[in-house]
C-alpha cells in the first residue's frame, strides 16, 4: 500500500509516559511521538495546542490516542494539517459518556479542586476493594496528580466546534474508557479496547495507511483537473 511521504505526529494519551505506540511505530513509517508540552494554569485545549503546533509542519497527518485525540483535532486546526486520525478518543464532546458529560461547565479552578479532592480519597480506598476506575483516580491527587487534574479539567470544558479538514476515527467496541455505545467511529475494531495500538496495530495501522492513501489520491486528482483544465 502507498502512503504519503509526510510527516505522521502521533500523540499519546493522557499517561504520557505509557508506552502505547511501540508496536504501532514499525508500521507507520515518518512517524513520531509528540511529547506533550507543560500546561499553563487553566489553560485551555486550544490554548494548548495552538503552542504545542509551533514549529511542527502543516504538511502532516496527526494521530491521537483518547486524550490524545482531542490535542490533535485542536494542533490539526492550528496547523491546517493534511488529516486528523482519532484512536479510542472523540471528535466531539457529545460523545463523551454521559458520567463526564454531568461535569461539563464547572469552571477549572472548582474543578481542579474537585478533582484533587476526588483523588484523595481514592488514594486512601483500600486496596482489597479498589477498582480500575480507583486507581485511575488516584492519578489526580496531590503535585503528582497536576498534569491530570490540568487534562481532565481541559477535556470538560473544551469546546464543540466544527473542523475542516478529514477526520478518521477508530474505535474498539470493548472500550470502556469512551464506550463504543456514545461515539460513531468510522472503522470498529472488533474486541478492542482502549489501547488499540498495543492490542491491534496491524489493524489500526492499515487503517491509518489507507486513510493517509485516500487523501493523497484524492489531492491528487485535484491537482490533474486544475491542470487540464
């Protein structure tokens, strides 16, 4: 399969540290991973991306992973980029479960602080009794937890806005983090889960390859009408 020769940024999720594109990478070639860069207090997302996309070439696809995924629909509208892929995230927040949803418009200081609070007390939850989504909590309190309170609280009041450029989105049906039920992706991966570049980067490399396939051919054809016109 051809593929354009562009660059392919790839962004993790909201665990930055996770390695969630190691199989992934061999199979998208000039990829890279974006490191996220340090958020200033309240920030926006847009506000974010918008210093996140300095310096990086318009002439590129991004791909983001669940929190990811936002951070690159907003660099994509910085940037004007070729393409915009979204894995196990959103394009909208109305696609968000409906027990997010409930938190939307709390403005980021209360909801820095709720979420602080909230982490504390899952930090304190016994471990024989804690759960996926308690320790998963526990990421929110305290210094440790600023990068993620700074996220969540992004994620809760970023803006519904209409993007124009291509957007493909891949979702596994097994998600539980942003349940297959809310969001209407363009391909289904059967069994996946959150982090389908581990559990399937054959599938969702292909995906991605023939999205990137689809656009070039696509300017392509533009380009020989201009000129025999």
């Amino acid at each position: 399969m051809t593929h354009d020769p562009q660059s392919i940024y790839l962004i993790p999720g909201m665990t930055p540290d996770f390695p969630v594109f190691t199989r992934l990478t061999p199979l998208l070639p000039v990829s890279s991973q974006l490191n996220f860069i340090a958020p200033k207090q309240h920030e926006t997302l847009e506000s974010y991306a918008d210093r996140m996309s300095e310096g990086l070439s318009p002439s590129a696809y991004v791909v983001g992973v669940s929190f990811g995924g936002l951070a690159a629909l907003e660099i994509c509208r910085k940037l004007r980029a070729n393409g915009c892929v979204l894995i196990s995230s959103i394009r909208r927040p109305s696609q968000l479960p409906p027990w997010f949803r409930m938190f939307r418009g709390i403005d980021p200081p209360t909801a820095s602080a709720l979420l602080n609070t909230v982490g504390y007390f899952a930090d304190r939850f016994p471990d024989r009794l804690s759960t996926k989504s308690t320790i998963r909590l526990r990421k929110l309190s305290g210094s440790s937890g600023a990068w993620h309170r700074w996220a969540t609280t992004a994620v809760l009041n970023w803006k519904s806005k209409r993007f124009d450029f291509p957007i493909l989105q891949i979702h596994g049906d097994a998600d539980t983090t942003f349940p297959i039920r809310y969001v209407k992706p363009d391909v289904r991966i059967k069994n996946g889960k959150h982090a389908l570049p581990i559990s399937h980067p054959k599938e969702t490399a292909d995906a991605i390859l023939a999205f990137i396939t689809a656009i070039s051919c696509e300017r392509g054809r533009k380009v020989a009408s201009l000129e025999s016109w």
